[in-house]
C-alpha cells in the first residue's frame, strides 16, 4: 500500500516588489510609479506587499462588491426582531 500524498499547496500572502508587481499586472517600474501615486498600497516595514491588500484594491478599482453573508444575515435578523 502507498502513502497517501502530503503536498500541499499555499497561496503565498506576502510578495516581494517584483512578485506583486507581476500580481497586478504591471512591470516593476510602473508598478512602483502607481504605488507613489497612491493607486497601490505600499509595502510592510519588511518590505513586502499584503496579498489580499492588492486584491481589495483590484475590486475596488473594478466596481466588484464583496457581500459578506455573515453580516447581511445578521443585520435581516436584526431588522426582524425588532419589527
């Protein structure tokens, strides 16, 4: 009988200059412009780049809403109870 697999796969959270880069499309150079503009966050005090940071600022700049379920939920049973 074989072992079962282990491999496991990790979506890194942190990124370098160049993978973040890379993570929203741009080259380093214009990347790195965009980020002293403003339209990108900068990075940690490591210098790194917070993953999920880049992605809530690529659904704000695409229009994309995230509804939380958990919070809509709570604020329907909210409205019910004090209906």
């Amino acid at each position: 009988m074989s072992e079962p697999r282990t491999d496991k796969v990790y979506t890194v959270r942190w990124l370098s200059r160049k993978e973040a880069a890379r993570y929203v499309g741009r080259g380093v150079t214009k990347f790195m412009a965009e980020v002293k503009a403003g339209i990108w966050p900068g990075p940690d005090d490591r210098g790194l780049w917070d993953r999920v940071a880049l992605d809530l600022e690529s659904d704000k700049r695409s229009n994309v809403s995230v509804i939380n379920p958990w919070r809509r939920n709570r604020d329907e049973s909210r409205v019910q109870r004090h209906s």
